[in-house]
C-alpha cells in the first residue's frame, strides 16, 4: 500500500524524504574448534543513511582491525542482496587505510537492500548484515480546472523490479477540519518511460480548502519502503482519528 498526499498534510508517507540514520554492526571471524584460539579478527561496518528515496546514494564505512589494531592494505568487498533477497553479489571492492578504515560511496540501491563487507580469505570475515530501506520518489500536484473541477496527478519513480503493470489509483478527499475521507475516484496508472509512473484524476472538491491521499498496490511495493507500510488499499470511505489540514 503506497499513501501519497501532499507535503502539507500530516500523513505517514513511504516517499517521505528519511531523517539521517544509520546502522551499526559488527562481527568477527572465529577459529575452528579443534585449532588453538587465534587473535580475533574484527570487521565492523555501519551505513549512512538507513533509509533513502529511490535515486539516492548511501555510504557504507567501517574499520578491519586484529587485536584492536587496524589492518592496512588489505582488501574488502561489499555485498548486496536486493529484494527478493535470494543471495549476496560483489558490488565493489576497497583496499583499508593505515588505520584498517574503508568507506564505500554513491552506493545506489534502486529497492530494499541487504549489505555487507567480508575479508576473503581463511578464514573469511564478515560484517554484520546492513539494512537498507529505498522509498518511491514522489512528485504530486493540484490544479483548478474551473468551478467543480480539479485535477490531480502524481509522478512515482520506483524499481524496475517486478515490471510495470498498471495498478489502480484510489484517491481520496476530506474537507479541512473533518476526519472522513471520501472516495472521489479511482483510476489506472501509467508508465512515461521504465521506473517512472503517472496518475491522474479529475474530481469535484469537497470544498475550497481541502486534504486529498491517493493510494496505490503496484506489483512493485514490496521492493520498495518499510514492510509496515504494505497492505491493501482501501475500497470505500474511511475515517481518521483527527480532524485534517
């Protein structure tokens, strides 16, 4: 379930551009049982930030270290495994600096991402697996066609993963200071060129100043945005627990 609505209304939106963050962790490689304990060999990784909008970049560093000490010129490769999630691959390779620090920029995800970093070799090390969320970018617009008449329009830039069939477009309206939403009208997508949907509707406003969402299932929403924002649209009018606008 993708929610849109404009900037000005207080919703929770997959595309929101995300506050900065990051993610943390570490792991460490272990020796066979049956040889004698050797020093431990830490490799630790973090990813800035933990959520982007789709076409954004994201920076993975960290540091390799052997008894506390940091590793120089040794070579580490950062992994992905993108939704569906069947499997790491090699997206690139970094040698680490005199203090065993590296950093992996313009790292794009186009959809929700697993990442990485190992030491190859034996043994091998591993870092802890990273998270990335990549949201839809949005772009929507309102504008008067005269008495009675507005039309509305959103612009989606998302994965090319799962392909682009056209989806249903259920858009909503709620006059300022009520808290039902009304269905006005429910139309398809298109695509203007891969990666990049279009919807539109023309309705009849609930009145001057008002509050629209639109929501949509294209077949790529599970690629893209927090697993809590998945689900079906709604079919009919709906109530919120406060008043809009």
């Amino acid at each position: 379930m993708i929610w849109l609505a404009p900037a000005a209304t207080v919703i929770a939106l997959a595309s929101a551009a995300p506050a900065p963050s990051a993610l943390v962790a570490g792991a460490s490689s272990t020796p066979p049982a049956s040889e004698a304990p050797a020093i431990t060999r830490v490799l630790g990784a973090s990813v800035t930030p933990g959520e982007v909008t789709y076409g954004g970049a994201v920076t993975v560093a960290g540091r390799l270290t052997d008894a506390n000490q940091g590793m120089s010129g040794a070579e580490v490769v950062l992994q992905a495994d993108a939704y569906p999630f069947h499997g790491f691959a090699a997206l690139a390779r970094a040698a680490t600096a005199a203090d065993g620090g590296f950093t992996f920029t313009g790292v794009r995800p186009d959809r929700n991402t697993r990442l990485r970093v190992v030491l190859e070799g034996s043994p091998t090390t591993t870092s802890a697996q990273l998270s990335v969320t990549v949201d839809p970018s949005v772009a929507i617009n309102a504008r008067s066609l005269g008495p009675g008449r507005t039309r509305l329009s959103i612009r989606l830039g998302h994965t090319v993963h799962a392909g682009s069939a056209s989806a249903s477009a259920s858009w909503f309206v709620a006059a300022r200071g009520t808290r039902v939403f009304r269905l006005a009208a429910v139309t398809q997508t298109r695509e203007l060129s891969p990666g990049l949907t279009y919807a539109s509707a023309t309705i009849n406003p609930p009145s001057k100043r008002f509050v629209y969402r639109v929501c949509l299932n294209p077949a790529w929403e599970h690629a893209m945005g927090p697993p809590a924002t998945h689900g079906r649209c709604p079919r009919r009018d709906y109530e919120v627990r406060r008043d809009v606008g």
